[in-house]
C-alpha cells in the first residue's frame, strides 16, 4: 500500500483583494488629509498589471504617499516586500511618479536558496520547484510544519505565503 504524501507550497504573491482594500484607504486618508489639500498626489492600482502607480507633486509628498500606502498595507497583512519600487520620475507639471510591481511568483536563484534552507533542515521533506512555485511534500504533517515555521522565522529578501496545505 502506497504510503500517503501531505504537501504544500510555497509562493510569492499577495492577496489582490486586500491590495485594493489597502489602495483604496490610502486614497482615502489622502482625500482627508489638509497637507494634500489641492494637490496632485495620487495613487492608481492596475490589477490586471499587477502595478501601483504613485504620483506626488514633489519628493516630501511622494515619500507620504508612499508611506501612507506601506502603513494601509501593513495594517491588512500584505508585506511591503511584495512591492518593487522603481525609481521616481518627473512627469507632467514637475510632479514625481513612482511605479511599484506586484510580485508575482518567486525567483528561480531566490527558488533555489529557499530549497537550500529547506534541505539544511534534514527533516524527511522533497523540495521541488516548479515554475514561480516551490512544492514541499512529507509523509509527515509535523515535518512540514516545522518547514513553515522556519521559514517564518527566517529573513527572506522576498515574502512568501503558503498554499495548497493537503
């Protein structure tokens, strides 16, 4: 008889949904607050693209916005780590602009050091990659348990949430 397998994997993408919630409070307090009274500081979220758009009227506004955005993020659990800042450029009027990518999927060299660490621990656990997904299979629920609360506690450059738990 076959012995039975229990598995789970690891990715890297936010929950899109508490994104949106998260933009769309920090449009709120921005609509609220007296300091961005008439000015022409924005944040639009793309979610097909998977992209933030930060617009402030200069380098102080735009760091408050997107500071602002990291806070609403924070309070509903998305890492900031899913976001890739690129550089701020200036666009119409003098105003900066700010994209931030949405991760989406882990890294094959970053796939690659998380099934390192996996295997450092020497517990009865395979650890495969496959595609932007790494998939961490045991005969033992507690192995794989013990997997995710090292990973937890481990400072990765990219945030990871688990998935598929079976």
């Amino acid at each position: 008889m076959a012995k039975e397998m229990f598995s789970f994997d690891i990715v890297s993408e936010a929950d899109l949904q508490e994104v949106d919630n998260a933009v769309n409070q920090a449009k709120k307090e921005m609509a609220q607050r007296f300091d961005f009274k008439g000015s022409k500081s924005s944040i639009e979220y793309n979610r097909a693209e998977k992209k933030i758009t930060l617009v402030g009227d200069d380098d102080f506004k735009l760091r408050s916005v997107r500071e602002m955005l990291s806070n609403k993020l924070a309070k509903r659990n998305v890492s900031i780590k899913f976001l890739t800042f690129k550089d701020p450029e200036k666009v119409f009027g003098g105003c900066l602009q700010q994209v931030a990518d949405l991760a989406s999927g882990i890294p094959h060299e970053r796939a690659k050091e998380i099934v390192k660490i996996i295997k450092g621990l020497e517990l009865k656990v395979q650890a495969q990659i496959e595609g932007a997904k790494i998939r961490v299979s045991s005969p033992k629920k507690d192995d794989l348990q013990a997997v995710m609360a090292h990973l937890r506690r481990t400072e990765l450059p990219i945030a990871i949430t688990f998935g598929n738990y079976r």
